[in-house]
C-alpha cells in the first residue's frame, strides 16, 4: 500500500538520461544533447524546463513521451501501478502509456486529412473507450472553452491559422486525465486572453493531482504556472573525449 | 482479449536463386496493431508481405498464427485448403492493382457478397443486405451495387477492395501499396477510412509502403527495409523523428516538404 502511495505521488521519475544524435549523412559527427539529466514529478505540481534555446529541452520532452530515443539511463512511469522503464520499453508498452498515463501537447498540430476539429480533439476519449457522443460533447466543451469559433469545429484544422490550430491541439491535450502532461511551448501563438485560459487550465490539472513538465518561453505564463524550473543547462553534455 | 501476439514471423527468409528477396526477418504483430513495412522498390517488402501472407512459400523461416480458438498454427505446415479458408475468413488482403483483388466483370455487390459464400452463407438477402452495407461504409452508394467495379475510378475500387475483405470480419488485414497509383485528395479520402476502420474494428495490419506519410498516418510500429535486411525498427514516430540508422535517416531526409 504504501508503496502504490510513492508512485501515485512521483508518477515520474529521470535518472540518469543521456541523449546524442548521430548524423550519419554528415560524416557520422556525434552531437550531444543532453547528459546525466535526474529529477522526478510529484502528483499535482509544474516544473518548468529552463535554459537558452538549444540547451534540449524540447528533446527531453520528446524522450519523455518515447519519441525521441534514450542513449542511456531510465525514465520509470507509474502505469496503472506498475513501474515501467519507458527508456527500455517496447513500442506496444509506449503506445498503452500514452494512451492513459503520459499525455503530450507538442508546438504544432500534426493535422490528419478530412478529421474535423472536434473529431481530432475527442479522439484521446474515444481511443479510452469513451462514447463517440459524449467525447465529442466535451470536445466541444473544450474548444468553446479555447474561444475557437463555433464555425471551424466541423472543419480539418489544415487549414486554420496557427493559434487557431494551437488551441485544437491544446484541447486534445487536456481532454483526458492523464496522471503526467508533458507541455510544449502550448501557449507560443496564442493571444493574452487564450493564454489566460490555457493558464487556468494548468491550474485546474495542478489541483486534480496532475504532474506537469512544461516548456513555456512566456515569462508571465511561466510564472503563473511554474512550482519550480529546472535548469537545463545543468544537463548539458561534456565535451567529447575523442 | 488474450494478451497474445497474433502473428509471430520467425526468420523467415526468401532467395530467388542467388539474389536474396528478404533475410532473417523476425518480428511479431499483436491484435489491433498497424505494422508499416517500408523501404524503397527492391528492398523486399513486398516479398516478406507475400511469404508472410502465404502467397509465395519462404526459402527458410516460420510464420505462426494463432487461430481463432487461441491455438497456434504453423501456416507453412497447414494443408492447402486450411491455408484457403484461413485467406478467405480471417485474412484479408488488399493489392495496389485492384484487378488483383476484385472480380472485374461481376458486380460491387456481388464481389462482396462472394467472400461471404466462399464460407457458405447461401440465405440471398442477408448476402446482399451485408453486401450493400458494406459498400456504405466505404462510401459507395446503394445505386453503384449493380455496377461492375470496372466502370469505377481507381479510388472506388479500392475501397471496394476494402470492403470485400473485411465483409468477413477479419482479424488480420495485408496491404501491399493500398494507396499506390491514386490521386492525393483520394489518397487522403482512402487513408482516412482506412484509418477510422482499422481502430473501430480493432484490426491487426500489415501495410507495405515506400511512402512514410501513409505510414506515419496508418502504422503504430514501422520496420525500414533495405537490401532484404530490416535495418530499423520501433514506434512509427520514433523511427521518423529520430531515426537511427543510416539508411533511415536518409529515407526521412529525402521526403518533400510542403
């Protein structure tokens, strides 16, 4: 029992991780992105990644939702109670921790053809086995929530503008309850009333018990949110040996 | 759901003489996943996809099934008319030239309702009430029934093709090129019904493609083919976001941007 409380309370745990990138169409160089990069989320706050563009936080993110893939170390996730290395996992493992416990909110919308906005948005319901009618009544909850006009919730987000697609894929982020939200730059095109709601948004995770990691180069949003920030720059590789 | 592969391909390999068609291919496909095999013409998808599906026997190598009733099934080891009425009931399979895969010169409705006679339904009306809702949900309308599927554009034959297959309720779906050769709004029209019944039904596939934005759309997990050699392999995202190898890394620089 009291060990399930542990995990329920740190749903997120980095040791250790080390990430390069090996570019094999320029001569094989090696770059380092990150090295030895440790801290854990406890249920219910933000962290904030700090440090200049470039220090990796984007990529630590995409390690953390397994899209990017792990050199070295462990990112162990409480899924459905059980402690899983999503470092080492398998893909059908990845999709499943996904689907229920780590959810993403990337910069940009990656749009499907012919899948109107409130379809995009209720998916993540539906995949959980939701209703078809009720995920898209709360879809459209969210949106009207975003301010995104009624007009385009019927519509493939290909063609909207980027804070009308940003909001889309906000939306689709915050529809589930996911123990872990990993957050990146959400509110980067979105005007001050939007980011005032996406702001509550985050607050209202915080107090259901969420953990959130977020990259937010908005100072005011950063400050609205963040618990704390950690340093990124901490993290960054030492110089090659070779 | 037993928490079980469907397919488990161990080893399977494929020479034509000396020149080697696929080599130690191992992998395993689980119920509801999409499997992209990509890799450019010549690479050997297409010959693992036929080894895999039975259509061409393996020069080494096993491909096991487990069957309805959770039993596992060498399929190189079935009788001929097993490895039939396996093809015909729980498989289905999709070519790029419909020609392969329809009856060009009987109607729509009737190349649907032929795979459910294959398994002896005989009852008229429920052949063609189950012909005729199929053909809806792939968007074909109830007046095009009669019609024969060679007075249809490239697009509709396809998902009629679709619909031929899945009228049996398949739990395994092969997909060799399904967008091949079409225009892209009806790429789009395609990979989109595709997409949606694949998640409804819960549907395990093996889709073979040289282009990775079908993949990306339709696949879970990916295997890069080169030379008859699967170079890479992981969650679709994975291998096109941050892929490893260089052959890889080559394919997914090589794509056009919009």
């Amino acid at each position: 029992m009291r060990e399930k409380d542990v995990t329920m309370a740190t749903p997120l745990v980095v040791s250790s991780v080390g990430k390069s990138f090996t570019m094999h169409m320029r001569g094989s160089v090696r770059l380092g992105v990150v090295e030895n990069v440790s801290f854990s989320l406890r249920a219910g706050e933000c962290a904030v990644l700090g440090g200049p563009s470039g220090a990796g936080k984007s990529s630590i993110v995409k390690m953390l939702y397994g899209n990017y893939a792990v050199d070295t170390g462990q990112i162990i996730v409480s899924h459905h109670g059980e402690l899983v290395d999503l470092a080492k996992a398998d893909a059908r493992v990845v999709i499943a921790i996904r689907r229920d416990t780590v959810g993403y909110v990337s910069q940009f919308l990656r749009t499907i053809p012919r899948v109107a906005a409130v379809d995009v948005v209720a998916e993540p319901l539906v995949s959980r086995g939701t209703g078809r009618e009720k995920a898209e009544a709360r879809a459209r909850d969210m949106l009207r929530r975003l301010n995104l006009p009624e007009r385009l919730w019927e519509l493939p987000p290909a063609t909207f503008s980027g804070g009308e697609q940003q909001r889309v894929n906000i939306a689709r982020g915050f529809i589930t309850d996911h123990p872990v939200l990993l957050l990146d730059e959400p509110t980067a095109s979105l005007d001050a009333a939007n980011r005032q709601v996406v702001t509550d948004m985050i607050a209202e995770k915080k107090r259901t018990g969420v953990a959130l990691l977020g990259i937010f180069h908005d100072q005011e949003v950063r400050e609205a949110v963040a618990d704390r920030i950690i340093d990124v720059t901490e993290f960054a590789p030492r110089e090659a040996a070779a | 759901m037993k928490d079980e592969p469907l397919l488990r391909v161990t080893s399977l390999s494929k020479s034509y003489g000396s020149r080697v068609g696929c080599n130690e291919v191992s992998f395993e496909l689980w119920p509801g996943e999409v499997l992209a095999v990509v890799g450019e013409s010549g690479s050997g998808k297409t010959t693992l996809l036929n080894c895999v599906s039975t259509r061409l026997p393996p020069s080494s190598g096993t491909v096991s099934y487990r069957m309805r009733d959770d039993a596992w099934r060498d399929l190189y080891r079935m009788s001929e008319a097993e490895r039939r009425f396996l093809m015909r009931t729980d498989w289905g399979f999709v070519h790029q030239n419909s020609a392969d895969g329809l009856r060009m010169t009987v109607s729509a409705g009737a190349n649907v309702g032929e795979r459910l006679m294959a398994i002896g339904d005989r009852h008229y009306g429920r052949i063609r009430e189950a012909a005729t809702d199929w053909l809806e949900r792939v968007e074909i309308a109830e007046d095009r029934v009669d019609d024969q599927p060679r007075a249809f554009s490239g697009g509709m034959r396809q998902r009629l093709q679709i619909a031929r297959n899945l009228v049996t309720s398949p739990r395994l779906i092969f997909m060799d090129e399904p967008t091949g050769g079409l225009d892209v709004s009806v790429q789009a029209r395609l990979l989109d019904l595709l997409r949606g019944l694949v998640s409804e039904l819960g549907l395990a596939a093996i889709v073979v493609t040289h282009d990775l934005a079908v993949a990306r759309l339709l696949s879970h997990r990916m295997m890069v083919m080169k030379d008859g050699v699967v170079v890479e392999t992981g969650l679709t995202d994975r291998v096109l976001d941050d892929p490893r190898q260089p052959y890889t890394q080559l394919l997914v620089s090589s794509i056009l941007q919009v």
